[in-house]
C-alpha cells in the first residue's frame, strides 16, 4: 500500500493481523464522512485515505456501470485510533475515539465522494439544499465485482445501483469557489464557511493523440517520441482562441512545408511526410484528416477543471472585458454513452463553427479527446483539444498526449521556477461545526487529519514521486509556500515540490492575480 509522508502517524504495528478484514457493505460504519467536488482531487483523496487505512481493509464502491474512481465513489476500512490524533496545533471538535464502538482499536470509517459536477458541487454539497446533492448508497444491494487491483493487494470494488441525497461534509475546489458561475459562486453566502488549502493543481490542455503527432511532425521533433524535449508547443493565445471561437479551424494555424513554405497545417503535414521528414508518422494508424474543424473537448460550468481554464487563459471571472469561452454547440453530446463513434458524430448545426463539445467529468473528458484518435477508426480522426489536470494519463494508455504552453511543459519543475502557469490552490472547505452534531464535529475533525496531511511537503511530494513522473517529468500537485513548514528547495527535488510564489499575496487568495515570488526562486 502507498504511504504519504506526512503529519499522519502510520497504522499501529501493534494491531494483530486477526484483526485486519476488508469491510464489506453489510458492515454498519463506525464514522460517515461525505464529500463532494473536483474530479482533479480525486487521486490524491484516495492516496490520503489509504495511508490511514489498517492494511487489508480497504474496500471500493462505485455506482453501477462505472470505473473505480468514477462519479460517485465510497472507501470503506478500519483506521487505527493511533491514525486519528488531530495535527499539532488542531483543536478538536468532537472526539474520533469514542467512535470505537466495539473497542478493537480501530474506527470504521466510510469516506463517500460525490464527484459528478466537479468543483461547484463543493459549495453546493456543503451549503446547498439537501435535494441538489447525492451519494452511492452502500449496502446489501451492491455486488462484488472480484476486482482486486490495482490501488491495494486484498482489497474488493463493488458495484452500488442507488444513490440518495445526502447534504457534504465537506467541498473541495480546485480553484476559490467565487470563481464559478451561479449559483456556486454565492451559495454559502452568508454562511459560517472555513476554506482551507489543499496543495496547488497543475493543468493543461492535453490534444488527441493523432494531433500531437501532427503537430511534432510540423515543429520539426521526433513523432512519437513522450519526453519533454519533443512535446509539442501551443501557444497561449492559440489555445485560448480553440476553445472562444477565435480559430474554428486548425487550418488557420499556418506551418512550413517541405519546401519551407508557410501553408496549411495539414498540407504541411502531408508535405513533410511524404518527403521522409517525419520517420515514424504512420498515416495508415492517424491519416490527416480532411475535416480539420476544431474540436475542443471542455468541462460543465461546475468543473473546477473549466473554471480555471477560463480564469488561466481567458481572463473570464475576473474582469468584464474577457472573451469568455464558447458555449457548447453539440447537443448531441448531452446524450453520449462515452463511445468512440458517439463522439466522433457530434457536430455543430453551424458548418464553420468549431464543435465546442461539453463533458460531465474528468473520465467523459478522456473519452472525448481519446475518440478523435480512435486507432480503429482511421477515416473518422479527427484533430481535437480538451482541458484536464496532469495526475491523469501517466501510463499513457490514453490515446491523448499534453503540451507545452508558450515553450513550457506542465511540470513540477516548470511551476517552482514560475514558468509554466497553468497552475492555482486547491480548496477544501466545510461548516463551522462547533455548535454541530457530534457527527459534524468529528466529521471536520477526520477532515482536519486529511487536510492537514495534504498540504505537507513531503505528502504532497510523496504523491509526486510515487503516482505522476510522466515521460515529460514530475507533475500532477506542488506544495503551497503558505503552509507552515513548507520550505522551497534548491536545486530543485520533485521529493519537495514547494511553490516559490503564490496566488495568496497579502492574504487574499485570488487565480486572477499573477503568482508574486514570496521565497528564494530560480529561473
């Protein structure tokens, strides 16, 4: 099982291995705790929650028809009282021991998160009617699946058919909530609100596999090669004008054929292939497509993932002069089933308009960028762009590749030398409980625990060095300079990922401010 270095004490040694089962859903918890929000979280959630679990008891649910971590998911184990001290400094609320009701040292502890709408559901799990917000129901009507791979040797996944409302614990956001559109922006308005940092997400804005190709070809690089010197480049103003009707067609972007003469995207392509400049460009497996209007894959307006994108390269949310991005123009893709060909059939009414194309969350996002490239279906690639953070798609059995930004990758290294922007601080955010019920006081201190174990240096750069070295390099999440104890270090070490700057000068946290460099830095 993975372990984070953090403030979080270990599962007691002495616990004995007769005490240590999976819990399956029959078992009544000993502790509920639910939550909601960013997809972009949802990695590290679980690397935190299984560094607290007692080994070999950790079970997964998920709603019926989905992958593991999918929209609505449950984690279920026994965590040794000696895992739950609050961090120093911590007041407790409530009292996580006296959950020990059987007294086998150990508390049961069912985590529930609601990921389904991203980020905005943070907010609205916590402060919103209970009707807005739901979570998998686990009990006897879930099924095992027999799935014991791959987070933790021993453990199960099950299947869950129902959901029922069921108001959050506690939100996380990738960004400041006050950055969403309405009504996620003003729902806990005039609410006791404790917002509390997680780390920093780095994201980016990943093209289809075959577009990656294309564009490697064009820049002169190795086709197919996965290290940072041969990712391909995009400019800012490039992307931002993909996704806010600015290019509707990749063939406004212009490149030099074999001649070296300024021409079409794909004729440029096509002209560099057939003089054997590209070695490697398989046109049999990504032929160039005719149809080279763009396609750009985004988020639902309550995806943290959308909402940064649009403060990040558009501006939006923080001045009224922005260019706000496209509306989604594909109402077919309202009703896709995440297939290949669903995805490659969505288009715009208008014939010249890019095909802006909405998806729910992190998982429709990958199967939308993946579509484009589908290997089994050549004659209906497409060239397409999307938005996702960058703990996904490391093992690259995606057919979808990220990109440099204005010369720079998304790495962990590129954030702390501040040049690669594409990066804000995460939130976690719940009610003030200290006039709460018992089980909202120890709810936000099981939350403390987490938090508090996040925002550490060496947890963050334990999830790092573990979970997301790409071929490009360390990315993912970088630790926040605000935290108390987090120090930058020099050279840099992906083992200590402490941002040199931040969006928080002055104490006000805002993604619209350009980072200001607080400590020692480098370039």
């Amino acid at each position: 099982m993975k372990k984070l270095a953090s403030m979080m004490l270990a599962a007691s040694a002495a616990l004995a291995s007769s005490q240590l089962f999976a819990l399956a859903p029959t078992v009544t918890p000993e502790l509920t705790v639910t939550l909601s929000g960013a997809t972009a979280q949802d990695g590290g959630l679980l690397e935190l929650v299984e560094s607290l679990c007692a080994p070999g008891t950790i079970d997964y649910f998920s709603e019926t028809g989905s992958p593991r971590i999918a929209n609505y998911n449950g984690y279920f184990c026994s965590i040794p009282n000696t895992s739950l001290g609050l961090p120093a400094g911590v007041t407790a609320l409530g009292n996580l021991a006296a959950r020990d009701t059987n007294g086998n040292g150990s508390v049961d502890v069912l985590v529930l998160k609601r990921s389904a709408g991203g980020s905005g559901e943070g907010p609205n799990g916590v402060c919103g009617a209970l009707s807005v917000t739901a979570q998998v129901v686990v009990d006897a009507t879930c099924t095992d699946t027999g799935s014991t791979a791959p987070e933790v040797a021993g453990d199960k996944h099950w299947k869950c058919p129902s959901l029922q409302q069921k108001q959050s614990n506690g939100g996380l956001t990738d960004l400041e909530y006050n950055k969403f559109p309405a009504p996620y922006n003003s729902v806990c308005d005039g609410k006791n609100v404790v917002t509390q940092p997680i780390w920093g997400t780095i994201f980016n804005t990943p093209v289809s596999l075959n577009f990656r190709n294309a564009l490697q070809c064009a820049q002169g690089l190795t086709v197919g090669s996965e290290t940072e010197a041969n990712m391909p480049n995009l400019p800012k103003s490039v992307v931002a004008s993909a996704f806010n009707g600015g290019i509707a067609n990749w063939d406004t972007v212009r490149a030099t054929d074999a001649a070296g003469t300024y021409t079409t995207l794909k004729a440029a392509v096509a002209s560099r292939v057939a003089a054997g400049m590209c070695p490697g460009y398989n046109t049999a497996v990504n032929p160039i497509p005719t149809d080279t209007r763009v396609r750009a894959c985004r988020r639902v307006g309550s995806s943290g993932t959308n909402n940064q994108f649009r403060v990040k390269f558009l501006n939006a949310s923080c001045t009224a002069e922005a260019q706000d991005q496209s509306v989604d123009n594909t109402p077919q893709s309202t009703a896709t089933t995440n297939t290949n060909a669903n995805w490659q059939n969505v288009s715009p009414p208008i014939a010249t308009a890019a095909a802006v194309i909405e998806t729910s969350g992190t998982g429709n996002m990958n199967s939308c960028l993946g579509a484009f490239s589908d290997p089994a279906a050549p004659a209906t690639q497409r060239w397409a762009i999307g938005i996702v953070s960058t703990e996904n798609n490391v093992d690259l059995a995606l057919n979808f590749r990220f990109v440099k930004i204005d010369g720079y990758a998304p790495t962990v290294a590129n954030v702390l030398q501040n040049k690669y922007f594409d990066w804000v601080e995460s939130q976690w955010i719940w009610l003030n409980a200290a006039s709460g019920t018992q089980d909202q006081k120890d709810a936000v201190d099981f939350q403390e625990i987490l938090q508090k174990g996040t925002g550490q240096a060496a947890a963050v750069g334990n999830l790092v060095v573990t979970n997301y070295i790409h071929s490009f390099g360390a990315a993912g999440y970088v630790a926040l300079n605000t935290i108390p104890g987090n120090v930058p270090s020099l050279p840099i070490n992906p083992a200590n990922p402490v941002a040199t700057s931040t969006h928080a000068a002055g104490g006000v946290l805002s993604s619209c401010r350009t980072p200001q460099v607080r400590v020692p830095t480098s370039f």
